[in-house]
C-alpha cells in the first residue's frame, strides 16, 4: 500500500471540503481549488481528517492512489497558507521592477521583458533584484516561476541571470589562457 496515499489529511478549522460529480473542491480562506477524481480513488471525511482510499491493489490505483493523497494535501495547504517561490537576479544592471499587476525585468536584452501573472498568482519585488512569486496553487506558482528563470538561465561561467533563492550554480573553469 502507498506510504503516502494512506496518511490521512488534517483538515485546519475553517477549511470546507465537498466531494461530488467526480471532483473534489477545497474551500478556505485564500480561495477555492478543485481537481478532478481518477476512477478507483475516493475519499472519506472522518470529522477534521480526510482518508484516501482505493477501490483494488493494481498498479493504476496504487499510482494514482498517492497522487491524488499529495494534490488533495496542496490543495488544503494552498487555501489555508499559500505557497511561493522566490528567485533571485545575480549580473550588473540586471533589476525587476512591477508596474501595475505586471512585472518587467531589465536583464540585458535590448529591451525589458514584461510578465503578466496568470490568475490566482501574484509578484513582489522586495529589491530591485528579486522577486517572489505567490499563490494558492502549487503547479501553477513553481510553473510561473520556471517560466521567469527561463527568461534568462544561469550561465556556469559568471553565474549571471534568474535563478532560485537557494539555487546552486555549478560553475566551470574558464579558458586557462594563452601564455
């Protein structure tokens, strides 16, 4: 049996779950999430906990069984808490900036990179070279922020453009130069 599929799911007070038409709605303070249920996967409220549960042992259920227990945990977790992703610009002159809801990043094209936030996801610029971003759904706060790392990745060389807050740039050795 899946380690994780079979934790259950504490539900904090305030936190509204409703299971019905092959989907699973989680309502809370920051907002509302769904996902749709795969067959052979249900659930059981058992008052401030959620239970996953599986209709057989076959490999489909088994995968889908501990998958469906994790996103159901991020759903509870986004409405309650949200997430965010923070990255960080390293080279001269490189600084982002929001105007309105929009984010702009001048990172040493000829001109500067504008990026609107999906729905549900919000930018901060604590300092001209970083930036957070925020929301209550996971996939779509780390698919954001891989969209703004990709802009510009960081180069191995200097270690020059957008990378994570706790990121580790492998570096390599430049030329050794002509004598």
């Amino acid at each position: 049996m899946s380690r994780i599929g079979k934790q259950p799911i504490v539900l904090p007070p305030g936190i509204e779950v409703n299971i019905q038409d092959g989907a699973i709605t989680v309502k809370g303070p920051k907002g509302t999430l769904s996902q749709a249920i795969p067959s052979g996967i249900f659930f059981e409220q058992e008052g401030g906990t959620l239970l996953v549960k599986r209709e057989s042992d076959s490999k489909q259920h088994a995968s889908l069984h501990g998958l469906m227990r994790a996103l159901t945990f991020n759903m509870v977790h986004g409405v309650t808490t949200g997430f965010e992703k923070k990255l960080e610009m390293v080279g001269v002159g490189y600084r982002a900036q929001m105007q309105g809801d929009k984010l702009v990043i001048n990172i040493g094209f000829s001109h500067p990179v504008e990026v609107e936030p999906p729905e549900g996801i919000s930018f901060e610029v604590p300092a001209p070279t970083r930036i957070s971003v925020k929301g209550i759904d996971k996939q779509l706060v780390g698919n954001t922020a891989a969209n703004i790392r990709a802009i510009r990745e960081p180069e191995p060389y200097k270690g020059k453009g957008i990378k994570y807050e706790k990121e580790v740039i492998r570096r390599k050795a430049g030329k050794a130069g002509a004598k």
